[in-house]
C-alpha cells in the first residue's frame, strides 16, 4: 500500500499541471499541521491549541499580518478525528477571517496512520474604502469610480485532505477550497470578475535520531495553484533534549527576478510536556528588502491533559 501511495506523490509532483500561493504561508508551519490539511484532525494522543501570530515584512506600512488558532481534539474512538481552525488574514484594507471545522476518518496502515479528512469553512472578506490612511492624489471626491463604503462577503467552501504518519516519518496532500468561488463584492455582473483559485498543499518530513540528545526534523510544505509558480517552504529544525529548538526555513515566491523570497531563523522552547513557544524571524531576499527590515512570527502550544501531570503525553512531537 505504501509503494502506491509514494508512486501517487511522485506522478503528483511532476505531472500536475497547477502552481503556489494565495495565502500568507506560516514559516513556523511545521507545529501546526491543521491548518493545512484536514486529515490532521486527530492525529494526537492529546487535545491540543495552538496559535500563531505573523507580521510580514516589518517597517513597510499596509504590510500583511496574520493571526491563526487551531483546537485539535484527541482521536475520539481511536479512528476518528476533529479539529477547528480560525485564520485572520489583514493587508491594508483588506481583511479575511476564515472559521473551519475538520473532520478526519484513520485507519492503522504500516506500523502507522492513514487518514482522510473533510473541511467545511466559512470566510469573510472585507475591503474598508473608509480607511482613513487612503489619499487618493485626487481626492474621493474627483474619482466617482471609488465609493467609500464597508464593502463584505461571506464564502462557504469545502475542502479534503489526505495524510499518513508513523514515529519515523509523514505526508499528506490536501485540497483546502474544492469550489472556485466567486469573491467579487457585487452580485450582479455582467461576467465573472474575480474568483478564488485552488490550492494544493503537499507536506512530507521525518524524525532522524543524530546522537543521544540530538534529533532532527526536515519538513517541506509545497504549495501549488493556478496559473502561478509553485511555492515550497524548506525547513531543518535541530531539538537537543526534546526541548530545544533551532532551525532554518527557506521560503520560495518572491519577484520573477528572484524567486527566493526569505530566509528564516527559527527557535523553540519546549517549556514542560504542555507548553511550546516559539518564534521565527525571516530575512527578506527579495527587493522588498529595502524597504523591510524582515517578518516577525511568535507561536504558542498548549496540550491538555486529561491528569495533571501530565504524564499521560510521551512524546511532545509535531506529526
């Protein structure tokens, strides 16, 4: 089974005929999995939050920032898995707040899991022409093509994922948005002015014991949609004593001159068996780095526990 699930990536990765991205992309996406794919839901032995902060390229004003939160339950009854996720995407005048809810079926497969997932989501778009940091050159009041209203619409999508993890290593593929919907803020029009393009994440990593109290963890999420350049992002994370973490992340779609867009710092605490912190700064590569001084990324993890020592978690792992 698992020789065709491999061949299936393989024809995947170089036959698809769809690329990148849509959506700022987590450099810490590595500890939060859900967002993603929906086949994750469930994949702990524990109920776990997490929640992530980003400021991209800092300094330069309208810049985008994003905040994410992911609530993913214990496997109930073993095969079944549930997660929410809420994304709140911000660029200028522009906001998008997603809610999602994950719903993941596993079954035992090779000393491991496999499991698909479902996704419903509903997203909100906003566009603020009210925005009192606008100066049209001309004024509001000589362009009448520009109206200052709150304008917003709300999206409902599904989406499906599939995934597989055992102690060594993972991979998953995941469709988050099935329907091309139509985004645009007017109803009536003539002919389709703007729609959402799909998206498919491909993710793979694994765990390699290095010595007694090293271990390391290289991970890649790849990204590809319509009409547009694939996107991956590399990352080599370094955990000594299952609490220390340092790592580097390189992250394509930047400009068509240079297509490398960041490279990325990466440091981890693993406080107790709960709590993780972590953070990552990202140094810009594009030409945009004139103008930034880099992106900024804080995350938080808490695991439940049903006792109080918490005792009941083995392994803090990410997969």
């Amino acid at each position: 089974m698992i020789k065709y699930i491999l061949t299936y990536y393989i024809v995947f990765f170089f036959f698809i005929n769809i690329n990148a991205q849509q959506d700022v992309l987590f450099t810490q996406f590595a500890y939060d999995k859900l967002g993603y794919n929906p086949a994750f839901a469930g994949t702990y032995d524990h109920t776990s939050l997490t929640a992530i902060y980003k400021n991209q390229w800092l300094g330069l004003e309208g810049s985008p920032n994003r905040f994410s939160a992911s609530l993913n339950f214990s496997g109930l009854e073993q095969n079944l898995g549930l997660g929410f996720h809420i994304d709140k995407t911000a660029i200028s005048i522009f906001d998008k707040t997603t809610i999602k809810g994950s719903y993941a079926y596993k079954v035992p497969l090779h000393k491991g899991m496999f499991s698909v997932g479902i996704s419903t989501s509903l997203r909100q778009f906003k566009a603020d022409w009210t925005d009192e940091n606008l100066r049209p050159p001309s004024g509001f009041s000589n362009d009448n093509s520009i109206e200052q209203n709150i304008y917003t619409r709300q999206i409902f999508n599904i989406g499906f994922g599939l995934y597989y993890h055992n102690e060594d290593y993972f991979f998953g593929t995941a469709i988050p948005r099935l329907n091309k919907a139509n985004i645009d803020f007017e109803e009536e029009q003539d002919e389709l002015q703007t729609s959402e393009i799909r998206l498919v994440n491909m993710m793979g990593g694994g765990k390699f014991q290095i010595t007694e109290k090293w271990e390391l963890s290289p991970q890649v999420l790849i990204t590809f949609a319509e009409a547009t350049p694939f996107q991956f992002e590399l990352s080599t994370i370094g955990i000594l004593d299952n609490k220390y973490h340092l790592g580097l992340n390189y992250s394509t779609g930047g400009s068509t001159l240079n297509p490398a867009e960041s490279l990325d710092l990466i440091l981890g605490y693993q406080h107790d068996l709960q709590i993780f912190l972590g953070m990552a700064y990202d140094i810009t590569l594009t030409e945009l780095r004139q103008f930034s001084s880099g992106s900024l990324e804080l995350i938080l993890n808490y695991r439940f526990s049903r006792k109080r020592n918490a005792e009941n978690i083995i392994n803090p792992r990410y997969y």
